[in-house]
C-alpha cells in the first residue's frame, strides 16, 4: 500500500470518530428538556451565537499557528475542546455554563482547519485530490452513522438523551487516542516549501528548502495574489464564503426551528431529527459525486448555477420560515443540503483547479475565516441587536440566498453583453 494511502487512511478514521456525535440530532430536544429546562429563544439568542464568536476568534489564532506546529497538535486540541464541550452539556446548568460549552465547540470548529490540511503537509500535492475525497467521505461516513444510531435510539426508547451525550463523549474519547497516534508531520509547508519557478527572484534568491519568515511571508503573499487576483477564482470564492455562510446558520438552527414548530402544533410524537441528517448527508453526498462525475464547461455555466441555485435554495428557506408542519420543515433541510452540497463540490473544484496546488491549505483557511466574519457580524445584527424570532430569521436567509441569486443573474447578464 503506497505512503500516501495509509496517511489518509489514518486521518479518515479519525474523521469517522470526529464526526460520530450521536446527541447532536438532539442537542435541542436535550436542552429544552429536564433538567436544563432551557427555552427555544434562550437557545436561540443567548446560547447557540456564542460558538459562532468562539470560531471566529479561534480562528485567527489557528490560521496563524497551524502550519508552525505542524498540524498534529491543532488535531488534538480540537478532539479535547469537543470533550470538554460535551462535559459542560451533561454537568452545566445555567446559561452563562452553556456558553463556556459553546466556547469550546467553537474551538473545535476553528480546530477542524487543522484536520483538513493536515493531509495536504503529509503527502505530494499530486494526491491532493484524490486524499480530500478520502477525508470528505470519512466526514459523510461519521455524519450518517450519527443520524442513524441517534434515530435507532430515539424511536425504540433505547436510552434517555443523556445517553447520547455519553455515546458522543466515547467517541471522541477514541478520536483524541487516535489524534495521538497520527503520525508527525515532518515540515511545514511554507517553513519546508520547494522555491516555485514563476516566483523565486521574488520570494529568495536561496535554494534552500527550509525559510526564514520574511520568505515565508513572501509565499503567503504569492499565493493569496495569485488566488484572489484571478477573478474566475475570486467568484468561485466569494459564492463558496458567503453561500457557505448562510448555510452554516440554518443548518445550526434547524432544531430550534423543528423545536418551535412541534410546540407550535403541540406535537408529543417522536421527532425524526437523526433520520434527517442520515438522509441529508447521504443524499447530498450522492449530489456531490453526481455533479463531480459531470463533464461540463463550469466557465461558461458557472453563473447559471450559481444564480439558479442559490434562487432555489432562498425558496426552500422561505417554505421553511412560513411551515406550520414538521414535515416539510425535514423536507425542506433535506433538499437546502442537496443543492448547497452540490454546488459546494463545483465551487471547491473550481478553486482547487485554477490555485497553487500547494496553498490549498492557506485558501482553505482563508476563505472559512470568512465564512465565520461574516457570520458573526450577521449572528450579532440579527439576534444580539434585533433579536429575531427563529421563523424571521429564516425569512432573512432566504433573502440572503434571493440577493445572491439576483447578483450572478447580473453577473451573467453582464457577461453575456460583453461578450456579444
């Protein structure tokens, strides 16, 4: 088995572990319930905002030190947050612990651009397609098994709520052991990068391999010019971070949503939330690999997917912020993840294509940094400032999406006029 294989090999299980968090379907149902006892708008307006602030902080920190302590470290920290995380939700009780548990949470998010350019520093940039499908799967196996086991459990009574977390704190129990066991990464991948050809009068006069920070400063630099000044590229990224964005926030407060909506209906039967994200994942998964086997000209059908997407994403939140059923609300969230993940394998492709093989890292990191900017500025305006109901907080994601749908019909249509 060749080298790069086993690496990824390696790190897909510990995604597998990572991911397999049981009480997540149920995070909401777990804490509007004995003996938290918390309300959906507590949840909504007091709890939930604070992992997005965490992530965002976090992440200037991690972006910095990533690549210094060469990845490993970053992978085990994040296994530990996701423990204590989980520990705070068992034991905690009032609000202001419910936060320092979403503080850690949003540590481990931060911690997860550690995990996916871990793989990139370990094997030869010639794989890095082949790897980031690997790790993307593992990311889809540990989802899935979560939402059916949650299910299983849920629908026969197995176990109480509680019990999920308790599943979920063993997981990750065995993802940091696993962490622990992932091999070292030997070199950074700017402090040991090959000089490229296009850029070595500017970058260092040096045939070295191993930099001083002025160069690899200069390579930072080299490679974000490059990737950002290409606006085929710039487009790609802008839809990736603002789309991906939008999609974050009602995934995260689905719940509270299918939450309100039960106590809206004065429903006591079982809730369906572990099948749903089962379904959801799998289903946007083979979204994922339909789209990825398609042999299209993105450049000049680019806009048209973008425009007709996220269009069609705005109607499926706005179905959702006016549904008095549970149903479609599932229905809703299943369809949303089937076109955001399809369009996401196109825009990530798109990028990965048209970049330096070896900054797929830094863009990575770069473009998730902004996701959580702009996130955090819109989690602040609308639930700190304005303090919106869930269902109107729906409304405004399908705003979102509507506005993004109609700039790239304006970008399409200003092509198309250059171009006649």
């Amino acid at each position: 088995m060749e080298y790069y294989i086993k690496i990824s090999i390696l790190l897909c299980i510990y995604g597998v572990f990572k991911e397999f968090r049981p009480a997540e379907p149920y995070i909401v149902p777990y804490m509007t319930s004995p003996p938290l006892n918390f309300t959906a708008q507590q949840i909504n307006h007091d709890i939930f905002p604070v992992s997005t602030y965490s992530t965002m902080a976090s992440l200037i920190v991690i972006f910095l030190i990533t690549d210094i302590l060469r990845y490993k470290i970053i992978i085990i920290l994040q296994s530990i947050c996701m423990i204590i995380s989980f520990f705070l939700l068992i034991y905690g009780r009032g609000i202001f612990q419910m936060q320092i548990e979403e503080i850690f949470y949003g540590l481990h998010m931060a911690g997860e651009v550690g995990y996916f350019t871990y793989i990139y520093a370990k094997v030869d940039n010639e794989h890095y397609q082949e790897v980031t499908s690997h790790v993307r799967s593992a990311y889809l196996v540990g989802k899935s098994l979560c939402g059916i086991v949650s299910q299983t459990v849920v629908y026969f009574n197995l176990i109480k709520l509680q019990g999920l977390l308790w599943i979920t704190i063993g997981s990750q129990v065995m993802a940091l052991i696993w962490a622990v066991l992932l091999p070292s990464v030997d070199r950074s991948m700017y402090f040991h990068r090959n000089l490229p050809d296009v850029d070595k009068t500017n970058v260092q006069n040096s045939s070295k391999t191993t930099h001083n920070w002025k160069t690899v400063v200069n390579f930072i630099r080299f490679d974000v010019k490059s990737a950002f000044t290409n606006m085929y590229v710039l487009k790609w990224a802008i839809w990736w971070a603002l789309a991906t964005c939008c999609y974050y926030m009602a995934t995260a407060y689905c719940q509270v949503l299918w939450q309100v909506v039960r106590e809206e209906a004065h429903a006591t039967d079982v809730q369906y939330n572990g099948a749903v994200e089962a379904m959801y994942t799998l289903l946007g998964a083979l979204g994922s690999m339909i789209v990825g086997r398609l042999q299209l000209d993105w450049r000049r059908l680019g806009e048209t997917l973008l425009a007709v997407g996220s269009l069609a994403m705005a109607g499926v939140l706005y179905i959702m912020s006016a549904t008095g059923s549970e149903v479609v609300a599932y229905l809703s969230i299943i369809i949303l993840n089937i076109i955001f993940q399809t369009m996401i394998t196109v825009a990530n492709s798109e990028v990965a294509k048209n970049i330096n093989k070896e900054s797929y890292g830094l863009i990575f990191g770069i473009t998730t940094f902004a996701v959580y900017i702009v996130r955090s500025v819109f989690t602040y305006v609308a639930l700190q400032v304005y303090r919106l109901t869930i269902r109107v907080q729906f409304e405004v994601y399908a705003l979102y999406f509507g506005v993004l749908g109609i700039f790239f019909i304006f970008v399409m249509v200003v092509k198309c006029a250059r171009q006649k």
